[in-house]
C-alpha cells in the first residue's frame, strides 16, 4: 500500500530533488537572509518542514554553493485565502521560490516551474499555487502570469497565484491556442485550424535545447549551459515557409544520429527579421545560437520562432516509420508543414 501512493518525483538536468532536512547545515547562511527578512520565524518552520520530511528542488552554482530553491508539498483540500477558498481534492504548494542574485538569467525561474508541472502531472495535482508578496517580487509575478497562474486574492500579507491542472484537457471553449496552452499547459489545442510542422534540428543543438529530452545525455555530454533550463525556448532559420503562426504546433526531429521526432512545443512568438539586436533582444537566453551567430544568420530575412516546450515523447519516431506512415516523401531538411491525419499517426506512433 505505501508503494501504491508513493509520489512519483521528477528528475531535471540541473536541479536536486532533496529531503529539506539536508539542508539544514546551510540555514544560516546568507542565501536564506532575505526569506528570514520576509517572514521572521522562517527558520522554526523551515525545521518544522524537515521534520515532516518536505522536499526541495535546489539549483548549485558552479562550486557547489545554493543558488536557488523551490520547497514543495502536495496538500489535500486546502483553504487558500483570507476568504477561505479552498481548492478541492491534490493541489502542489510551491511555498519557497527563490532564485539568488548571483544566478540570474539561467531561467532557473522556469526550470522550477517545468519542474512543478511535471510533478504535478505525474502525481495527479488539480492545481499548482504558490503565495508571494507583490511589491518585492514583480519578477516572479510576472513569470507566474505568464505561465497561466491567476490572483486568487490574498492570505495575510501576501497574494496567492493558482494554476489549474487538470488531468484532463479541458474544452477549447473561447480562448485562443496560446491562451490555452498558457492556461492549461501541458495541455495544448490540435484541431484542424491549428497547423502542424515537423521542424528539423541538428543532434547538438537539440542537445543544448533539450537537456532533459533523455536525462543519460547530461551523465554522457556534461554540462550544456543554461539555455535549456526554460519553457520557452528559440528557434532560428532562414525555412521558406511564412505559413507559421502564434499557437501552432511543431514537431522536433532530430537529425544526424538518431533521425526521430523526439519533441512537441507550440509556437508563443513568430517573426522574420534582418536586425541582429533585435533578434538577439527576442531570444535572450532561449536560443542555441551566440551574438555572431545572430549577427551571421541576420545577413538576410531570419525565421524567428518562440515557442513553449510542451513534450518529449516516450517513444521517438524514426525516420523510416515517418516515411511508412506517409508522413513524408522525402528527407526532412526543412521545416514541413504536414496534414492532421500525418499529426495522428505521429502522436500514435509516439504513444502521446
């Protein structure tokens, strides 16, 4: 029986996924001044919470030191707001989120995040929450916002944000494809008005973009930046396609070595533009490519694409299943748009 409701945890390049109680030692260090100048009897509780055996994902700089942590927990029918709402049945609380000054920029914000969502889907959660105090954390409001948490109202000092998470995909009702994948995600929109490309990557950059597409590739490669700590990544090309569009759907294949669809992301942004800065503005920290890249690949009309990581398929599909399945003719050496029916069989064929 404890087997059957053992939680199902999550493992990331990048993060430990650690009891609170190893972290004790560190509780007087400087990286917990600010939660301390937040809420005064934030140690008693933080060793309140190890005793309870409450779990952190904690990212480590590069000598080893704490730079950021996300404290979760999984409650049951919990009463949320000074108004008493109470979300029925699994909620995940993320009830520590900080990422520390010297860290930033590595999108440490969004890897807990992916984290959380992932946790959230394995382990049957309605809803994710979290509570924060505006005024001194407009950073980690505005991620929240933008990845489909909503203002519930406050409880005592603080605003609490919830996500909804259904199991379930909800219907499409009147929200927009981007909309609803910011609402909803993992949940994404796939009728017949959405379009649907397979789109070409070579094995190193989907290396760096995917870290965590399988985790043996960190234990095999080593490190591969930050870049792929986010949700919302870039893609870059000089594709002749213009049929791209905010809310579409786009198939990863990777080339070279393994010649599979291995990813699905929906499409957050899409532009064509020639001015570097202004392309390397849009990707900032979302892309594979460096600031020469950019300026080199800016010498003519550059395809920009945002987009928001939805998936890595348990089960690739290769290359000669593609061609069986009469999703292509041919070689895929650049971005394809393909039909619904194509979409089907490659979601079948991938176990999605």
């Amino acid at each position: 029986m404890r087997r059957l409701h053992q939680p199902h945890d999550v493992s990331l390049p990048s993060i430990d996924d650690v009891p609170l109680h190893t972290l004790t030692p560190e509780l007087s260090g400087p990286f917990f001044d600010s939660l301390r100048n937040d809420y005064t009897p934030f140690d008693d509780w933080f060793r309140r919470k190890a005793r309870q055996n409450t779990k952190a994902w904690v990212y480590r700089d590069e000598a080893g030191v704490l730079g950021a942590i996300c404290i979760y927990d999984v409650q049951i029918d919990q009463v949320i707001t000074d108004d008493h709402e109470r979300l029925d049945g699994k909620a995940l609380k993320l009830s520590t989120f900080k990422v520390g000054e010297s860290v930033r920029g590595r999108k440490l914000g969004e890897l807990f995040l992916k984290a959380a969502f992932r946790y959230g889907t394995e382990n049957a959660c309605e809803h994710i929450f979290t509570h924060t105090k505006v005024g001194k954390h407009s950073y980690l409001v505005d991620l929240l916002l933008d990845f489909g948490f909503e203002n519930r109202g406050p409880y005592g000092s603080d605003l609490v944000f919830v996500k909804q998470h259904p199991a379930m995909a909800p219907g499409a009702a009147a929200l927009s494809p981007l909309e609803y994948v910011r609402m909803f995600y993992p949940h994404y929109q796939a009728g017949t008005h959405i379009r649907k490309f397979l789109v070409p990557i070579q094995q190193g950059f989907h290396r760096i973009l995917f870290p965590d597409y399988q985790a043996v590739q960190s234990l095999l490669f080593g490190p591969v930046g930050s870049v792929g700590n986010a949700i919302k990544l870039a893609y870059l090309c000089h594709a002749a396609t213009k049929e791209i569009q905010v809310g579409d759907v786009m198939l990863f294949y990777r080339s070279e070595d393994e010649q599979c669809v291995t990813s699905l992301g929906v499409v957050d942004q899409f532009a064509v533009l020639d001015d570097a800065a202004k392309i390397a503005a849009l990707v900032s920290r979302r892309t594979v490519y460096s600031i020469k890249d950019i300026e080199h690949m800016a010498a003519r009309p550059t395809k920009v694409i945002l987009f928001r990581l939805v998936q890595h398929f348990s089960k690739p599909v290769p290359y000669q299943q593609l061609r069986t399945e009469r999703v292509v003719t041919g070689p895929i050496q650049s971005i394809t748009k393909i039909s619904d029916v194509a979409f089907s069989r490659v979601l079948a064929a991938a176990g999605a």
